[in-house]
C-alpha cells in the first residue's frame, strides 16, 4: 500500500489521476498531477511491474507519434468489506475498480465475539474461494460498525454491544484468522467514502451522508477525502443537540437529534398513539426498532396521516442536522443513505433541500443539493471494503484508514479452538 513518503504520496496522486480519468495517457497524467514527465514515465513503470496499471492501447493520432493509453487492472487488487450489526452481517468483495465481484449476508453481532468473528473469516475464505481470486491480491478488510470506536486498541466500544464485545480486539482476531489487515470504519463515513468508489461523486467533493439505520450517523468527505477526527468519531449527527431544554441523552447531551427524530423515538411516538400502535402492530422492543420503523415509513407511504405527520417531523429535524453540517463543512451536498428511510425518502430529501435553500449560510455564493443515495443494503460493508481501497491511494492518511502488517499466513477456513 502507499506510504506516505514524497515517493509514496506522488505513486498514489498518479493512482488516483488513472482511477479518476478512467483510460488516461501519460501527457493527461502530466497535466492532471503537475508532475513532471520524467516523474510520470518512472511511476507508471513501476505500476505497470506491480501489475496496477495496464496500456491499453493508442490514443487517436493528431499528428505526432500517438500517445498510449493507460487503465487501472481491476483484478490487481481486491478488498474485503464487512458491515457488522445488531440486526445482521453482510460482506462484499470488490476489485481495484470499486466493483463488487461476491456478497453473502449473515447473522449479526451474537453472544460470543470468538464464534461470530470465525463465522465472519470462514464467509471471507469463502467468497474468496467462490470467484477464485489470489488470495495475496487482496488488500485487506474493512470493518464497518457502530460509533464509538477505539481505533487504538481497535475495539467498538458502542452501548449497542454487550461488554465481551468491547473487550473483543474485533480487529485483532479476524487479522489472526484471515492472515489480512483489518481496519475499523464507522459505518455512516464508510457509506460516505463508498459514495466516491461507486462514482456517486466527483473525485474532489466535499459533501456529507446522513445515514438513517437504527439511529442516525453522519459522515464527511472534505475534497474527496474522508473527514475522521482526532480519534475517528467525527460527526456524530445523531447527537448533535436540536432542543437545549429536550430530554437527557445516554451520551450526556440533551435534545439529541437522534432522540428527537431517529427511529426510536418516532416508534416511541407512534405507539403513545394508541390506535395507531396498535393498528400497526408495533411492539417497541430494541430487536423490533427496525421493522416498526419501516411499519411507520409504509403506512405514512400509503397515507396515514398521522403516521405522515410522524415521518415529517423527523423529516424537519433531520433537515435542521443537514444545515447544520452545511455550514461547519461548507458542504456541495447532503447524501441521504440508509435502509431507514424506506418509501419515504422523497419527504426526508425535500426537508432537507428546503432547509438547505432556507438556512444554508453561504447560499448567496453556492447551491447545497440534497440528493439520495443509490447504495443498496449493503452500502456499509462496500463503503468498508472501498476505505480500504481508498487507504491504497491516499497519499498522505493511508495509516489513519489501514496500517498494514506482515501477514500471519495466507486466508484460510479457521477452526475455533485456534483461539481458545
């Protein structure tokens, strides 16, 4: 992966130049980095030996000897993704392109970290094994989970997980089962940098994602780089304060955004309206918030009108957030991404773009656009797998997104009593 000396840093700008130009000449790579053309002949040759980059063949001739084109090989490299929560896992393997070559879903965190994480290596092997890919070709995995995160002692350290999970070097023991470098991402930034990959946007933006699962996260990509904080907990949008006078939030603020408008309070609102509670059949309970939510966006969908006026509050609230990032970051957009939107992602997106053309701060200069996502369910696990991607063309933070390591040995099928 790059490193981060100047030979390191200019490798990975002419990496990102032929990722971003597609099929690219050595004079565009020139023009696009600044490099001089000795520069760019001496890294593309070294490219081209790691097997990286491929020519392609001639460019039209407008007089002159005609240039050769040149693309990134996509089956060079592969990168694992996994998105790990309450409610299920899914992973994917891509190729150097972005593209996604393999997936399997499974089952979530469960009681026993050991037993899921040698679950989650023997699905990896597996879909390795499935599309035949060298195992030596893959990069690594990215882990894409709930907020808080320890990235120094690489732990999840979110009140969503029991205490043998946060004790659990989640990082440290798929690293041994697997052989490959494992790096933590939280999940809404992981959405964010996979909107770069799938080409969603421009390879400079700077914009935000405003996830909606089981609560609401945020994520911020400043001049196509992802923005992580002193300790990678940046943009935490759910607790954000929306009411100074509102109700204590277990993280010590009060009126948090995710209190006021995340899924856990729009049930809680639904089902104090008895009829509509029970009309709908919701239960309430931490293991339902995900499928009473979605009851709540359908019945709004089809017209409910107090399950309508539910979801447009939240709506409101989740706009106030948007505005909000707008003006820290000065952002060019706002990405709704999230199962949690469901059928009613047209209202959240128009909330967010009224407020936006309303409140945005700098709207005299610039338009903020508020567009959705086209990610599917498995955005976090790509979004993972394309931070470790992302960490092979960085050229200054490849350390802050993957540290790599020697590898123990080569992918393989653990077996349980290895680590007990």
């Amino acid at each position: 992966m790059a490193g981060t000396d100047e030979r390191g840093s200019t490798r990975s700008l002419v990496l990102r130049a032929i990722r971003a130009g597609g099929t690219v000449s050595r004079t565009e790579l020139a023009d696009a980095t600044g490099l001089a053309g000795a520069s760019i002949t001496r890294i593309v040759r070294g490219l081209i030996d790691e097997g990286l980059v491929t020519e392609v063949g001639l460019a039209e001739s407008r007089g002159g000897t005609p240039r050769r084109l040149l693309e990134l090989d996509p089956a060079a490299r592969y990168a694992a993704g996994v998105h790990l929560d309450r409610h299920g896992s899914h992973i994917v393997l891509t190729d150097l392109a972005g593209r996604v070559v393999a997936r399997d879903d499974g089952a979530g965190f469960g009681p026993s970290p050991m037993e899921t994480l040698v679950s989650l290596a023997e699905r990896i092997a597996d879909l390795v094994d499935s599309v035949g890919v060298p195992p030596e070709r893959i990069l690594g995995i990215g882990l894409g989970s709930y907020g808080p995160q320890d990235r120094r002692t690489r732990r999840i350290r979110s009140g969503y997980v029991d205490a043998e999970w946060q004790g659990t070097d989640v990082c440290g023991v798929l690293e041994h089962l697997t052989g490959l470098p494992v790096a933590l991402e939280n999940d809404a930034l992981a959405v964010a940098v996979g909107e770069l990959w799938s080409g969603g946007m421009p390879p400079t933006a700077t914009y935000a994602v405003v996830y909606l699962a089981g609560g609401i996260g945020g994520g911020v990509v400043v001049g196509g780089r992802a923005y992580r904080g002193s300790s990678s907990n940046g943009v935490e949008l759910g607790h954000i304060t929306i009411d100074h006078a509102g109700a204590l939030c277990t993280c010590g603020n009060r009126g948090c955004l995710d209190n006021i408008a995340g899924p856990h309070a729009v049930v809680e609102r639904a089902i104090a309206d008895t009829d509509l509670g029970e009309r709908l059949g919701l239960t309430g309970t931490e293991a339902s918030i995900a499928t009473d939510f979605r009851l709540i966006t359908d019945a709004a969908a089809d017209g409910n009108r107090i399950a309508h006026e539910l979801i447009e509050h939240s709506a409101r609230a989740i706009a106030t957030g948007a505005v909000t990032l707008a003006n820290l970051f000065d952002l060019d957009s706002v990405v709704l991404a999230g199962p949690g939107y469901g059928r009613m992602l047209p209202v959240y997106r128009d909330a967010v773009a009224d407020a936006l053309d309303r409140s945005f701060f700098a709207r005299a200069l610039h338009v903020v656009t508020a567009t959705a996502s086209t990610s599917t369910t498995e955005a976090v696990a790509f979004g993972a797998a394309a931070s470790v991607l992302e960490s092979a063309f960085g050229p200054d933070d490849a350390a802050d997104a993957l540290v790599p390591f020697p590898r123990h040995r080569p992918i393989t099928r653990p077996a349980y009593q290895e680590l007990t």
